[in-house]
C-alpha cells in the first residue's frame, strides 16, 4: 500500500531502508517522544523493524519527502495494535523536517486509509512535554480524552504520562479517501 500527498510519498520500509531509517530516527529528541522505539537506535533496530512480519493489514509507512532529486525519508507514520488490541496512530518526524507540517500531512493520509479500510475508533497519545503532538493530533479531528497513562520510553529510560487522545469525529473522514489522496489524477471517463 502506498499513499501520495502534496509533498510527501508515503510507502512501505524495504530492508535497503536501513541506513536511512536508523540515521533519520537516531535522535534522543525524536526517540525520547516514542513509546516503541529502542534506544540507541541502531542499524540493526531498524533492519530488524523493516524485515519484522506483521500479522495485521495496517497500514505502517515511512514518510518520503519528494523532490527534485533523490527522496529523502523524512520520518515514519501508522497504525498499531495497542496491548489491548486498541488502533492507535502514530508518527515521528525527523528533527530538521519539524515544524513544517509533514506529521499533519502523513497522518492524515493514513487516517483516511484507516476510515477507507472500516477500522474503528483509533486511539492516539502524547508526552505531556511534547505539546506540538497535541498539536498535530487536534488538526487530525483528536481530542483529549481527560485520561493520562504512564508510557514507557527506552530514550527517557523510564516511564512518563501522556495524554490519551480519541478521534473526534468519523464523519470528519471523506467516503472515498482515493479522492483527497490522488486529486491531482483526472477522472477516468466511462
């Protein structure tokens, strides 16, 4: 499964991805906001993660910047089960891409494949210390459940509370998501 956006190519990890994928995410700053990621983030983190058989059909991406010349993977979007079975969403972005609004962009090109696959209500969540997480989920249609969880983060070598977020809103999510994804392709007429 691949997904496009205006700036982003969003698609699944292949084991070449490796040495990309372990030098944009080994970052304290970016690991320490992540509750699965293993700290320090190594080659073979990332190499084990990309070759992992997943026995569910979420969708799971690396983000890739399209450009001019060659693309460069910028961060990772998707869903996972929680423990108790729960969807939740989740991204990171790499540190010299942040503030430029790719984590809206990715996530809400894998919500709309979430809402066109029939997955239910999805679950999100924040380090209290990372507002501009509460940030992006609040543009996706989240809110705050009031509930906070202690999260465990291998870069924090301990656990700290997040805030839980819900989506809103499923009549938010467009019916056909091909719509808002490929909207530069032109009708194919009958």
């Amino acid at each position: 499964m691949f997904a496009r956006t205006a700036r982003l190519l969003l698609r699944p990890g292949w084991v070449e991805d490796a040495p990309a994928l372990a030098a944009a995410i080994a970052d304290p700053a970016i690991v320490h906001n992540l509750t699965r990621a293993p700290w320090p983030y190594t080659e073979d983190d990332a190499r084990a993660y990309l070759t992992a058989p997943r026995a569910d059909a979420l969708p799971d991406f690396l983000i890739v910047k399209r450009t001019r010349g060659a693309p460069q993977l910028i961060g990772g979007c998707g869903i996972s089960l929680r423990d108790d079975g729960t969807p939740e969403l989740g991204y990171w972005i790499a540190r010299r891409y942040w503030g430029l609004g790719f984590a809206t962009e990715a996530a809400s090109a894998v919500m709309q494949i979430a809402r066109s696959t029939g997955l239910g209500r999805i679950h999100a969540s924040h380090f209290l210390d990372n507002p501009a997480s509460a940030g992006v989920l609040r543009k996706l249609g989240f809110r705050p459940t009031g509930r906070i969880e202690k999260r465990h983060s291998a870069a924090r070598g301990e656990a700290a509370e997040c805030a839980l977020f819900e989506d809103a809103d499923m009549r938010l999510h467009r019916p056909d998501p091909s719509l808002e994804l490929y909207r530069d392709r032109a009708p194919i007429a009958a």
